[in-house]
C-alpha cells in the first residue's frame, strides 16, 4: 500500500512541475530524485508519463528551441548547450537545431539593436554589437560578418539621406 501511495504521489508531484512548462525526461527524472522519490519509482512514473503523451523529449527539444528562437535567440550553439544540459539525447539535439541559422539570427538580432547603436564610431559600434552577440553564444566569425554587413547598411543609409549615390 506504501508503495502504490509513493507512485501516486510521485506522480501528481510530476504532474504539479510539468504544469509549469514541458520538461525533458532527464529533468523531470533529476527533479523526482531531488524530492527523494526511489529510482524504481520515478522510471514507473516516466513510463506511465509517456504513456500519456506529457514526457516527450523530441517535442520538448522543439518546444525549447522553438520558444529561444522567438523570444530569446541565441545562436545554435548556445541552444544545444541548454538541451544538453537539460538531459536531452544528442540525436535528438542535431534533429531540432539542425536548421538554425546563426547568421540569420544574428542579423535579425544586430538590426534590432541598431538604433542603439546608431550614433557610435566603428570601434565603439562593434565594440557593443560583438558584446551583445558574443553573449548570446555567437562566434567571432559571425559576429565580424554581422558587424560589418550592419555597418555598410547604416553608413549607405546615411548616404542616402545625405543625397550622396
């Protein structure tokens, strides 16, 4: 009975933390130990989680990914970080990030920063750009060539409105 008591309860303790946000099945398992649940215990509660469609590592990878590429981005590197340390195998790691462009994020992140950096010199404009990258995990190689490509739009922007060609 004390153990039918446990499962339960281990169960409905899984339930309360996947009620915040979707999970991995390597966080939901470190979690359960954490709250002193026996290994025996915790593996039922995974399965029968499976079972019912809420431990998914796959559409958690993606739900992940998904959500740091609208709401936070960072480059794929950075992104593969936290799923592993978030317990999420290898193969499905590659699968989720496998089409990520670090270069497109990095634009689209460098262009919303531009007012920001509108009235700086070059060495102060990258300076603060490959900063604001280099945190969100970008490589230097990316970071140059988003810099650069971001300085030449704004210094024709600036011809353009000077009326130079």
């Amino acid at each position: 009975m004390a153990e039918i008591n446990s499962l339960q309860d281990c169960l409905n303790a899984a339930y309360r933390y996947l009620s915040y946000r979707p999970r991995s099945e390597g966080e939901i398992k470190q979690w359960l130990r954490r709250r002193g649940f026996a290994n025996e215990v915790a593996e039922q509660v995974i399965a029968k989680l499976k079972e019912q469609n809420l431990s998914d590592d796959l559409a958690f990878a993606r739900f992940w990914t998904d959500n740091r590429l609208s709401f936070r981005p960072k480059s794929k590197r950075l992104i593969s970080k936290e799923l592993r340390d978030k317990k999420v195998a290898a193969e499905i790691i590659e699968q989720v990030t496998r089409d990520i462009d670090d270069e497109e994020i990095a634009y689209k992140l460098g262009s919303s920063r531009m007012s920001a950096l509108a009235n700086l010199d070059y060495p102060d404009f990258y300076r603060r750009l490959s900063s604001y990258l280099g945190y969100r995990g970008f490589s230097y190689e990316v970071v140059k060539h988003t810099a650069a490509l971001l300085w030449q739009e704004r210094e024709q922007g600036q011809d353009d409105r000077v009326g130079i060609d």
